[in-house]
C-alpha cells in the first residue's frame, strides 16, 4: 500500500497545481437596445473553449438578449491582462452579463 501512496501524492499535486493554470477568456462587445435606441459598450466572460470571435459571439448575444439587448458585435476577446485597460470604458457593463 504504501509505494502506491507516494504516486498518487503526487499527480494530487499536480492536479491542484494545474487547476488554476486555466486562462481565463473574455470579449469586448458593442449592443443595442431600441425604443428608446440606447447603445452600450461592455466587456464579458466566455467560457474558454469560446475563445475566439466567431464562437464568443452567439454566447454573448444569448446572455445579452435575456436582457432585453442585441448584440452589435463582438470587437475581440483576450485573456486577464486586458481587462484592466477596457475596465473605464465598460463602466457599468464591465463584467455584467
């Protein structure tokens, strides 16, 4: 028992260990919403394996459009290091949906 005991410490170690090596995705995007028009830009979490323009884009418009919003556009989508330089610009929409 114990020479499995010293393996299997240490890939529960690397398991813990590689848990928060995840990056974390997130996208830019523009939206409306009519009568009267109001236009917001915001920025929002998508899940990784989203992580692109094209596949970001349908889960932002869903989330959006439970509000009541329609999604313009998807600018770009980026990891944590560019959350700090958009965060002023989204105000309000900074990681709201």
């Amino acid at each position: 028992m114990k020479r499995f005991l010293k393996p299997l410490l240490a890939a529960a170690a690397l398991a813990v260990l590689a848990g928060p090596l995840h990056a974390a995705c997130y996208a830019d995007y523009r939206a409306r919403m009519d009568n009267p028009l109001r236009l917001h830009y915001g920025v929002i979490e998508v899940p990784e394996n989203a992580c692109s323009v094209g596949a970001a884009s349908s889960i932002v418009a869903g989330r959006l459009a439970s509000q009541g919003w329609t999604l313009v556009n998807v600018s770009s989508v980026f990891d944590e290091s560019g959350l700090a330089s958009r965060r002023a610009d989204a105000g309000e929409y900074f990681l709201r949906f």
